[in-house]
C-alpha cells in the first residue's frame, strides 16, 4: 500500500512562516509528481503548488513570492515553505502525489489526509 502524511500544519499570526512536509511511504517505483492542494472552509479544494521529479515547479498565482516548494527525491519527501502568511491563508493542506507502484503500471494519483494550517490576524 501507498501512504503520504502530512506534518507541520498549525497556528501561526499574520505575516509569520509554516513549512510542511509530506512523506510518500510503500510500495512505490517512482513519484512523477507531487503537490500541495488546499481547501479553505465553504470553497473547494485548489492547487497551491506542484514539482516534479525532474525539479519543474508550477504555482497558483496567489501564493507566488509566498511559497516555496521543494522536493527530497531520495526520501520521496515534499515540502512546503510557507512565509507572509495570511488569514485568507487558512485552510486543510493536502499533499498529492502522482505515481507508479511498479514499473509496469500505470500513475495513480493519492492525496494525503491533510493538515490545518490556521492563521490568526
């Protein structure tokens, strides 16, 4: 089986920093890509931002120049630094990764349980 868990979500005031981290763990070929998605209260859940294997980075508009997400290939280990935060912030982060089990099959996508991020004014 496949398991990601998130840590290093919680309470911080306006204009502080969190980073989170998830760690992809299992039976597991290869990790194509992995990702944060979060999900406020009353709104669906959005793309933060991806990486890739190779190091290709994709952000929503909203956090570039706030978020930095980094990727630890050898440990399949993704992070999320996040600074000059926002209560507009707060929400469920999810880590979600795409990959392979074995190298003959095909790239399934699996999302994490998720962690809060809150963030105070």
């Amino acid at each position: 089986q496949v398991q990601l868990v998130e840590s290093g979500g919680g309470l911080v005031q306006a204009g502080g920093s969190l980073r989170l981290s998830c760690a992809a763990s299992g039976s597991i070929f290869s990790i194509n890509t992995m990702g944060w998605y979060r999900q406020a209260p009353g709104k669906q859940r959005e793309l933060v931002a991806t990486i890739s294997s190779g190091g290709s980075i994709n952000y929503a508009d909203s956090v570039k120049g706030r978020f930095t997400i980094s990727r630890d290939n050898a440990n399949n280990t993704v992070y999320l630094q996040m600074n000059s935060l926002k209560p507009e912030h707060t929400a469920v982060y999810y880590c979600n990764a795409h990959l392979r089990r074995g190298y003959w099959s095909s790239v399934t996508s699996y999302w994490g349980r998720g962690t809060q991020v809150t963030v105070s004014s």
